[in-house]
C-alpha cells in the first residue's frame, strides 16, 4: 500500500485547491454584555490560528447559547461569561454541554468581569472546564494565546476521538467484510464502509483487472467490478465506459504509478496486496479530507487489500472445487449445491436435464483422449446458449452435462435440434448422438444428490432403451432401482455362501427317445421355499459382474454332477451351460473352462455352451473366433433364443455352432393359425442344410413333439418330458427310465 508519493503529489498539484485552508475555527460567544462580544471579535479580527481563521458565533444568555450549541456543530471554543442574569448562568450551561449536550470536544473557556470570583477548583474540574479568566486578563495577546491552547487541544481531542470512532469502525467493516466470498461482493462492501468511514454518501468505484480465461481474452483489462450510488450501472464494464475523463485519467494514473492520490473532490486508492490481482478504488469526496481521515484511510486500506487478498485466494480455491477445468462450466459439486439451492424453495415447473454423449468412450479410444477432450468442449459450447438466467448448464460427469431450469425457460426443441449438426473436431466431423432423461424437480427426492441420483436412473433406462428418446423420470423407476440393489446385494451373498443350486433339464433324442443331455439352470432358493426366477436375477448379476463369479461356481458345481453320474453309470451325458454376453465376452472364458474340465479329468466333450442369437450376432468377427477357440477345446456351442435374430445364412455359415436352439416362442405358436409351423420348419431346414443340429425348446405338448419329429427335427426339450429338476431325483429317473423316454 502506498498513500501518497512523489506522483501523488505531482497530480494534486494539477488537479486539488488549498483543501483544508477554506475550513475555519469556530468560537462561540456567551456573554450578557454586547460590548464583550465586540471587544472580542475586534482583538481577534484577522486573527489565524493553526492555519485557519476563525469564525464567531455569539448567544447572549445561557438559553441560547444551548440552542445555539444544539444546532451548530464542529465548534471548537466556548468563550463564556459566568455571571449573567444567574450568579452561576455559565456554570449552568458549561455543565449542560457536557452532560446533556455530551459535548466533549469543545473547549470551554470561562471568563467573568469580577475579579476575585473564582468558582472552587471542584466545579472547573468536574465541567471539563478548560481554562479560566478575568475580562481584564484577556488582553489581545493573551486572549490569541487561550485560544490558540484551547483550538489545539480541541484539534487533538477531536483528532483522537475521529481516529478511535475510525480505527472502530475499520475494526467492524473489515470483519463484515472478511465474511463476503466473492471479489465483486468484497468490493461493494468496501465502497459501502469506506463511505460510511468517511461520513459520505454511497459512491464511487472499484476497477480490477479480470482474469484472464480464454473466453475473455480480448477484452478490456481493467473493469469496474463493484459500483454505489449512480455508478452502479457501470458494474461489469470497462473502466472506460466511465465518461468522466479527469477520474479515468487518475484512475489509470494511480493503477499506472501503483500509487494512491488525493483530490479535492476526490480519491483514488491503489490497493495490490493481491496474488497477481490488483485493484482500485474511486471515492468522490466534495471535499479535500483531512490528515486524520488520511491516516484511517491507510489503515483501512492495508485491511482492504489483505481482504482482496483472501478472496481472490478463496476465489481460486472455489474454482478448482466448482468449476470443471476442461470446458469451464460448473462441475457436479455446484450442479449438486444449485439443485439444492432450488430445491429449498417451493418447487414449480424446474426441470432437470441430463445429456450424455454417446459411444464416447468410443470416440475416445479410436481418436485419442485430445480430440476427445475437444468434443467434450465443443457439446459445451453448442450448449452455452441454452443457458439463460434462470437456466444452468454444468458437466456432471466425463461425456454428461446437466440442466437445470424453468422449463419454459429451457428451449428443449431447440437444443436437441443443435445435436443434429456434425461437430468438427480437428480435421474430423463428428456427429454426436445425445442420450437424455429428464425429470421434473416435483417429482424427484429433495436433495441435490438425491435429484441428480434420480435422474440418472432414468439416463441408465434411456441408455438401454437406445431409441433416441428423451427418458422421463418416474417415481416408480427409484423404487425399482432400490428393489434391484437391494436384490443384488442377496445376490452377492448369496453366491459367496453357496445358497444358488443347479437344476437340471433333459434333452431328447426325437428320433430314438434317447436322454443325451441336460441344460443346466440356476436357482435361487428362498427361505419360503419358492425361488428367485433367473430372469430376475441374471441380468441383474450381468449388469454388476457378478455373472462371472456366478457362472465360474456354476462349472463347477456341474462338474462335480458330471462326476457324480459317470459314478452312476452315466458317463454319456452332456451339459449345456448358458453362457451370458459378458460372460461370452470375457477374457478368461476359455481358459476358465479347460481348466475346470481338466481338474476334473472330464471329457471336454460333455460340456456344450449356449449362446444367444442376440450374442452371436454382435461384433461377427470376434464371435467366430471365439467359436473356434472353444471347438478346439473340445467344447460344443448351442445358439439359444435361435430364431429371434436375423442371422444371414453367410454368417450361421462361418460361425461354425454345433446346434440351433428353436425359440420356445415358435414352438408355442407352432399349430396355430394359417401357415403355422414357417419358423420351425425355416430353422430346422436351415439347420440341416448347413449340417448343424437343430433342437426344440419348450416343448410341452405330445402334439408338438409328434410335428418336431415329422419336420425333421433332431432334438428336444420340455415340460413334456421333464421339468428342470434337482439332480437326485433326475438320477433316479435317469437310473429307471434306462436313459430312454417314449416318444
Ligand atoms: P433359457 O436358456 O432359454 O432357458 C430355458 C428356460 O425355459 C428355462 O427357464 C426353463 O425352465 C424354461 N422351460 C423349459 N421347458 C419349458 C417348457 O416346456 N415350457 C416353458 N414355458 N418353459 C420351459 P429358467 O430356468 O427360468 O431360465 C430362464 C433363463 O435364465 C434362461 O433361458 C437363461 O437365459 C437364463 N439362465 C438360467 N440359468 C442360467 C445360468 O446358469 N447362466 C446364465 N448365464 N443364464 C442362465
Ligand atoms: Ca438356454
Ligand atoms: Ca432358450
């Protein structure tokens, strides 16, 4: 902080008056006897003293002296007569300025026309009576000396007293001060106390150079980031905006010099105690200010500047917890406290949005994270204009943004409309798919987290859905999702304490009513008896991971079953295990199931994999190879489900399966209607002309089973024969049945 300074003085002398020489010292007159009041003014007329001349005021008894010292203010000495109309009348009032007027800078000087009347030292004492003299003591000089004694007393008094009220109300403001939170709020609140300081009207400015961040670049350096009284509308401009010519000069100049200068009709002060963040303050003041106001001002302004100083820095810190570095929009945390602040109010029509962007983590990988980073920043700014006063746009999470606002206010159409275009990106042209979800604020839990967890179920529901559409959250999606958690949860422990069970389901020969094979189902039993059905829980474990523990335990446990009927005699029975996508997908599923077989000495030959149509037709090439991967093992491959795809006969072809699975569907419908039995027949036809097995599932009636056989049909599977069982009681059938079922 600099107050003052070779510059500030060169530029005073340019610009100020003489300042505080116009100012006088004021002295009352309190006397009965006109003539005194003459002989006064006359012994001190031209008189200057401290610098200043003096002023006279003049009451004639002690009623109006009090009026007059009432009214009046800044009045330095009390030139009063003791005895008036009263023996004691200036008694009287000194003893009314200090008690009732509370009078305690003005200087009392008492004089009295008898000599030898002196009031007892107690009553000079106790009415802070300054001095006291007979008419005839004052003489021109002695009456200049009293007065000179009195008026630098009542300066430094009065000096101290301004100093202390001052040092008081820095003491305040900066505490008040020191709890605002952002530079612009610091600053108001710095030009309000700094006026209040100076006992002067709302005004003035502050200018601070902006941070530079890429969006502001190019624009004006020094901006007038708080503002009072009539300037308020200047607030955010450049300072050049301001159209005063003489206060732009001087503000630059103090910016410029790093300096602060005083004017006669006002100040600037330089403040630049801040990381790398400088700044300004203008004051209009009317009038020169005084030494004491000086000296509080460089006071006030050192705590100014550590206040700027603790700001800024909590500025930073706040950006780096709430703004997203990357594409400069709120991150999560502000979006999270925003819907909070929302939320505490009563909820109307606000909406929140979120948009992901889809496939990319795929853009990511094949174009690199760079050009991923730069779409990122591109969504971000096609979505910049859809933030309007009440609307909020902030990156919660890597590829999602969130909205939050009125929905009126919102433009929905409009901003997917913008998703439509390409984004350029480097020499690329991307265009971007968007999946969204949306829900109504009324509708989702109060919490800014709890909202935010809401609609991201819905975004999980539009991101399975894949139509494009934009998802809206109900209620009923939470508590399914809660219900799902919960259930997966059971299902974790559940498989850590080996409570899943297999069941098993023949398969037959339709030719020879031979039993050669089971498929093997889980099963989740409930302590009531009944059972989780799998549909319920596979995804769920497919979607957590949990699958690959799952189906690592549920080779095993067939494995020891296989192990288990070799001993009984039933050496020849192969297994179908369904393998899920993720499953499929996974790395250690070869080497999963050679080990497996091989520690347990078994065929590999017994074992059959199934897979769904859906999975065999994702990423061909893969498929095929991993097909092959497992026949070289030794292992067989079903496709399940078969039927519901659109496998080209090319591909059915290559994939190299050893058996289509008929949709239980077709089977079902198989025998009604007009041309009845097309997909069965399609299937199985297809099937043998690519020398691949073709077996029926769900097969429950005799009916069907007789018209499976008839079309050529290999093999089946249903309640007809069985139902999936446990594996003693299969046993037992297996054991008196002879491995054979009538057909
Ligand atoms: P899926 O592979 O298509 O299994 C055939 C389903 O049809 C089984 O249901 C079976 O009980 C049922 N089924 C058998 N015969 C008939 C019949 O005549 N009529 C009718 N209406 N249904 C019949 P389940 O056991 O409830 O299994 C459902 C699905 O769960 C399976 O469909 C399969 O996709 C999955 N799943 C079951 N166990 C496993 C497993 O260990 N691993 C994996 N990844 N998925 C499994
Ligand atoms: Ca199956
Ligand atoms: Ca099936």
């Amino acid at each position: 902080m600099s107050l003052g300074g070779q510059d500030e003085l060169a530029f005073a002398a340019e610009h100020s008056g003489t300042g505080q020489a116009q100012r006088c010292w004021r002295i009352l007159i309190v006397d009965d006897e006109p003539d005194v009041h003459q002989a006064t003014t006359f012994a001190l007329k031209g008189e200057i003293i401290l610098d200043r001349p003096l002023e006279f005021l003049h009451a004639y008894n002690g009623d109006e002296a009090l009026q007059l010292l009432s009214r009046e203010s800044d009045i330095a000495v009390v030139l009063l007569d003791v005895v008036m109309q009263g023996d004691e009348d200036g008694l009287t009032v000194a003893r009314a300025i200090r008690q009732q007027l509370n009078l305690n800078e003005i200087r009392i000087v008492l004089r009295t026309g008898h000599p030898g009347y002196a009031p007892e030292y107690r009553v000079i004492r106790d009415f802070g009576i300054n001095d006291y003299k007979t008419k005839s003591e004052l003489t021109q000089i002695r009456l200049q000396t009293t007065l000179t004694t009195a008026i630098r007393s009542y300066q430094q008094l009065k000096a101290m007293n301004t100093s202390r009220r001052g040092l008081e109300m820095i003491v305040e403001a900066s505490s008040t001060l020191f709890e605002r939170r952002s530079p612009e709020s610091f600053a108001s609140g710095a030009l309000i106390q700094l006026a209040a300081l100076l006992g002067l009207p709302p005004g003035g400015l502050i200018c601070m150079r902006q941070p530079a961040t890429p969006a502001r670049r190019h624009k004006c350096e020094w901006m007038i980031a708080s503002a009072a009284g009539d300037m308020q509308r200047l607030i955010g401009k450049p300072l050049t905006e301001l159209d005063d010519a003489i206060v732009v000069n001087a503000i630059e100049h103090a910016l410029r010099s790093r300096s602060s200068l005083y004017d006669d009709r006002f100040l600037v002060l330089y403040l630049n105690r801040m990381r790398d963040q400088e700044a300004a303050v203008y004051l209009p003041t009317q009038q020169a200010l005084s030494d004491e106001d000086r000296q509080l001002l460089e006071v006030f302004c050192a705590n100014l500047a550590i206040g700027f100083e603790n700001v800024a820095l909590f500025r930073q810190l706040q950006e780096l917890a709430y703004i997203d570095p990357l594409t400069h929009l709120p991150n999560r945390t502000q979006f999270v406290s925003q819907l909070d602040r929302i939320l505490k109010q009563p909820v109307g029509n606000e909406l929140v949005l979120m948009l992901d962007v889809a496939h990319f983590s795929q853009i990511n990988d094949a174009l690199g994270h760079l050009i991923g980073d730069q779409l990122l920043q591109s969504v971000a700014q096609r979505l910049r204009p859809f933030i309007a006063p009440t609307v909020t746009l902030a990156r919660v999470g890597v590829d999602v943004f969130g909205l939050v606002g009125p929905l009126p206010d919102m433009q929905l159409g409009a901003l997917f409309e913008s998703f439509e275009r390409p984004f350029a990106v480097a020499s690329h042209r991307l265009r971007v798919q968007v999946v969204s979800a949306a829900a109504h604020l009324a509708d989702t839990e109060p919490t800014g987290i709890g909202c935010l967890k809401d609609v991201t179920i819905a975004l999980n529901q539009a991101k399975r859905a894949e139509d494009g559409k934009l998802m809206w959250y109900s209620p009923a999606m939470s508590r399914a999702s809660r219900q799902r958690l919960d259930l997966l949860h059971d299902l974790e422990s559940a498989i850590r304490q080996r409570q899943l069970t297999v069941y098993y389901q023949p398969q037959i020969e339709l030719d020879s009513g031979a039993i050669v094979g089971v498929e093997a189902l889980v099963r989740w039993p409930q302590p009531d008896g009944s059972f989780i059905p799998p549909d319920r829980f596979i995804p769920l474990a497919e979607q957590s991971g949990l699958i690959i523990e799952l189906g690592t335990w549920l080779l095993d446990t067939v494995c020891q079953q296989l192990i288990a009927w070799r001993d009984a005699g039933l050496s020849e029975l192969r297994v179908a295990i369904n393998v899920s996508m993720v499953q499929f997908n996974h790395e250690g599923l070869i080497d999963l199931l050679g080990d497996t077989l091989e520690r347990y000495h078994l065929p590999h030959e017994l074992i059959e994999v199934e897979i769904t149509e859906s999975v065999a037709m994702t990423r061909p090439e893969d498929v095929i190879a991993k097909i092959a991967r497992l026949k070289a093992l030794g292992v067989s491959v079903a496709i399940d489900d078969f039927g519901t795809g659109f496998s080209s006969l090319a591909y059915l072809q290559k994939l190299g399966a050893d058996r289509l699975k008929i949709d239980r569907a077709f089977i079902r419908d198989m025998g009604l209607g007009e041309n009845p039995y097309s997909i069965a027949e399609m299937v199985i036809n297809l099937g043998h002309k690519l020398g691949i097995k073709v077996i029926a599932e769900g097969v429950e009636s005799p009916a069907q089973a007789t018209l499976l056989r008839s079309l050529g049909c290999d093999e089946a599977q249903g309640y007809l024969f069985a139902k999936p069982s446990p594996p003693s009681p299969l046993t037992h059938w297996f054991l008196e049945t002879g491995m054979q079922v009538a057909v």
